[in-house]
C-alpha cells in the first residue's frame, strides 16, 4: 500500500524558515516523479512543486520560486521542502503527492497533510 | 496562467440521482483535465484524468467528458459515500485548480 507521511508543519513567523519532509513508502520511490501541493481556505489548491525521480530536475509556481526549494533523498525514501523568507499567504496544508505514471501533474497518491501557518 | 471555474459552486441532491459537474478553462486544455473527490479531514482523490480515464478503482458510475475550455464530470446515480467538495485540475504549464463543486445532501 502506497504510504506518504509529511511532517514538519507548524507555526512561524514571517520571514522564517520551515522544512517539510515526507516519507514514502508502499512502492519504489526513486521510480517516481514527486510533488507538493498546498491548500487553504483562501486560495484552495494550489500546485507548489515538482521534482523528476533522481532529483536533477525540479519546476516551482511562480509564487514560490526563489523562495521554496524541493529536493529528494532516495536512499531514505524521503521527499522534502525547504521553505525560506515565509510570507503570511503561505499559509496552507502541504501535500506531498505522487505522480500518476500514465499523466504528468496528475497526482494520483497524497499524504495527510502537515499546516503550516506563517503569523506573528 | 489557466483559470478553472466550476459550476454550480453547491449541488444539493438526493442519493440515487445523477450528479453533472462542470468545469470551464480560460483557454483550451486540449483534454488534460482531472477531477478528484476530496472528503472532510482527507486529501484529494484522483478519480478521473485526461478528460474520460478513470483512474484504478474508482466506480464506473463516475464518468469524464469535455475538450478544449468545457468539462464535465457525472455522477450517475449518487451514493451517500459521493456526498464531497470535487475539484477540477488541469496539466498544462502551469497546472491550476478549480474553487471547487461541494455535492450536498
């Protein structure tokens, strides 16, 4: 059974610093192209990230770009988001998701989810 | 960047009837477009992609159509388990969501 567990959520002010892990398990991970999704009552869905299966290539929305960084260890099975100069609009559940193998930025496994909630 | 908006933004039915829930795209999205039921305190499921696939194990009373700007997902006969807030996602660069559609009881 698929599994993708995120932690690291939490509060923190703005301007700060955050990183989100997310462990997987249930199928090969380094086979896998990996995401993070975000989610808040204000904005709804929103895609973050995305990284390709060895970890040489990543994609970030426009929001984050220059400010979150996602990268991957696939000895540890483990995919992160390391997440600087946090602004309040960053508030949201972070998703990690994989990508479906038959459609590229189709997420076809989530996690639960981790809040982050950037306030002072 | 593509704007997905669904419609009706609340769809209040009874379980046994057929539920259609639409999603128009700012521009042409060819046929990647994706729907996923997402149900309180859970993450978002995929359940259908590229228009009209469904993905592994999702009922065949769920079923996709629509090309280009104008989508729809239909439920034919709703069962009080498809009582959720679903969204519309497309996969062009970038991808985007729709606001969403809840189905009421």
């Amino acid at each position: 059974e698929v599994q993708l567990v995120e932690s690291g959520g939490g509060l923190v002010q703005p301007g700060g610093s955050l990183r989100l892990s997310c462990a997987a398990s249930g199928f090969t991970f380094n086979n896998f192209w990996m995401h993070w999704v975000r989610q808040s009552p204000r904005t709804g869905l929103a895609w973050v990230a995305r990284i390709n299966p060895d970890g040489s290539d990543t994609k970030y929305a426009d929001s984050v770009k220059g400010r979150f960084t996602i990268s991957r260890d696939n000895a540890k099975n483990t995919l992160f988001l390391q997440m600087n100069s946090l602004r309040a609009d960053d508030t949201a559940v972070y998703y990690c998701a994989r990508e479906s193998n038959m459609a590229a930025y189709n997420f076809v496994s989530w996690g639960q989810g981790t809040l982050v909630t950037v306030s002072s | 960047e593509i704007v997905l908006t669904q419609s009706p933004a609340t769809l209040s039915l009874s379980p046994g009837e057929r539920a259609t829930l639409s999603c128009r795209a700012s521009e042409s999205v060819n046929f990647y477009l994706a729907w996923y039921q997402q149900k309180p305190g859970q993450a978002p499921r995929l359940l259908i992609y590229d228009a009209s696939k469904r993905a592994i194990g999702v009922p065949a009373r769920f079923s996709g159509s629509g090309s280009g700007t104008d989508f729809t997902l239909t439920i034919s006969s709703l069962e009080p388990e498809d009582f959720a807030l679903y969204y519309c996602q497309q996969r062009t660069w970038p991808p985007t969501f729709g606001q969403g559609t809840r189905a009421e009881v």
